[in-house]
C-alpha cells in the first residue's frame, strides 16, 4: 500500500515552498490544523497526514506490536518524507507527536531543517528518583489508562474539556470529545498507555535542529515545568510561552500559534 494513502497525506500550498508537515496529537487527525494550514500554504508547501489508526488513515494498516512505542509512528513518518523525498522540513509536532518527530529525526536527521514542538511532554509521569515533575504521578496515569480500558466514550466525554482548557468556549471541548469517540477503542487505548508511559528524556540532547518548544498557560497535560525541561535539554533551543490556555492552541488559538512559528521561522 502506498504510504501517502496508509496515512492520508494532504499536499497545499506553493509546490517549490520550504516543506512544513504538521502531525496531530491523541485522539485526533490532521483536521485539528485547519485553522492554521492557510497562512502558511502563501509560501511553504505543507502536507498534512493521520497517524495510523486515527482519521482517515487505512486502519487496515494498524499493527499492534509495531504500534507498541511510539518509534512506530516515527518509523511512519520517516517514510512519508522518503516516499515524497523531502528535504529541509519545518516538522510541527502537537503533544505527543513532539516526540515523534524526535524519534524520525534521529532515522532520517538529513530530512529535517527545524522543529516545532507544541506542548510537548517527554515523560508524563513524575520521577521522584531524579526530581523530575512530567505532571502525574504513576497512580494518577494508572488511574487514567483504567479509567480508558473501561469506558472510552465516558472518559473521553470527561477528559476533552480538561485538555482543551477553555470552559468559555465549549464548542471546542464538544469539538475534541467527538475526536475522541471517533477513535477505534483499541486503538485508543493502545496509543494512551504508549504516549503516557513513554519515556523520551535521554533523546533530547540528540535534536540538533533549530527548535521551537511552544508552551500553552494552564496545561494540565504538559504543564509549564515541563516545556521548560524540554527547552533547557534540547540544545539551542527557543522557548516561547502562549498565552492561549489548555493543551491545543492549535484549535483555540491558532493567529496566536501560527505567529510564534512565523517568528521563529
């Protein structure tokens, strides 16, 4: 099967443009960039894509052992910039896929030009034997993968509001709890206890890249200690501070996100 179809990828934009590839996080599909895509298809040529399992990819190509760490997804990624053969790529990864695009990196460093990591996490679980604070305990992740294998249209229903962070706005919240359901369970719950117990930290220091770490303000998924970790890990890099709230500007914020990278770029 080609690659491009496996995972839906969406070509825009001016076709001699400098490549930037956005990669959604947990629970949704390249859809979650609309609002931002357009500024940047003036000037760049910009792809899109679904991960295994989530949108419009070919669920058919959902492997549960390879999709049992996130260098699966990687893997993923570093075949789309093959197949397209791109090079020089801006890679603007929301949540987890922050570090996926990390871990492609570290495949194919001669594809990529520069990395944006908006509100990324390289370990969600605390590390009392290092000091490390990723914002939950180990019971409070155990909690919440329990919480997932037993109702996941309940707990997606709970949690969206919480990860978008803004209560004013539920259109938003109603927007991502849709994503959430839409999601095939299993797949789901795999990709949760993946991202959540993944461990990423010792990878920092391989990105050598200009790097954008994007900090959302009152993010219970990756709060701000932990943007800063990832900044002072990954050397060289830029932080910057949004002011939008939550854990997806991409939706609730985008003029203020697509600014930061037009900055930074």
């Amino acid at each position: 099967m080609p690659v491009c179809t496996r995972n839906d990828v969406r070509v825009s934009g001016v076709p001699d443009g400098r490549p930037i590839v956005f990669a959604h996080g947990y629970g949704c599909d390249q859809n979650m960039w609309r609002f931002m895509t357009p500024d940047f298809e003036v000037d760049h040529r910009v792809f899109t894509y679904d991960h295994v399992g989530f949108g419009r990819s070919d669920l058919s190509a959902y492997d549960p052992v390879k999709y049992n760490s996130l260098r699966g997804y990687a893997a993923d990624l570093v075949e789309i910039l093959d197949e397209l053969d791109l090079t020089d790529v801006v890679f603007v990864g929301h949540s987890v896929s922050a570090m996926i695009g990390l871990l492609a990196y570290q495949r194919a460093p001669q594809r990529f030009g520069a990395m944006v990591m908006v509100g990324p996490s390289p370990r969600y679980v605390d590390d009392e034997a290092t000091g490390y604070a990723g914002g939950f305990s180990r019971e409070q992740i155990t909690d919440l993968l329990d919480s997932l294998d037993a109702n996941h249209l309940g707990w997606s229903t709970a949690m969206a509001p919480l990860i978008m962070g803004n209560p004013d706005r539920p259109e938003l919240s109603e927007e991502l709890t849709n994503s959430f359901c839409r999601t095939v369970p299993d797949v789901a719950r795999q990709f949760a206890r993946v991202a959540f117990l993944s461990d990423n930290r010792a990878d920092l220091p391989s990105l050598q890249l200009p790097t954008l770490v994007l900090q959302c303000s009152e993010d219970v998924i990756a709060p701000e200690q932990v943007g800063h970790y990832v900044h002072e890990h990954v050397p060289g890099s830029t932080f910057h501070q949004l002011a939008a709230t939550g854990h997806c500007p991409n939706l609730s914020a985008p003029a203020e996100t697509t600014a930061a990278i037009r900055s930074f770029l």
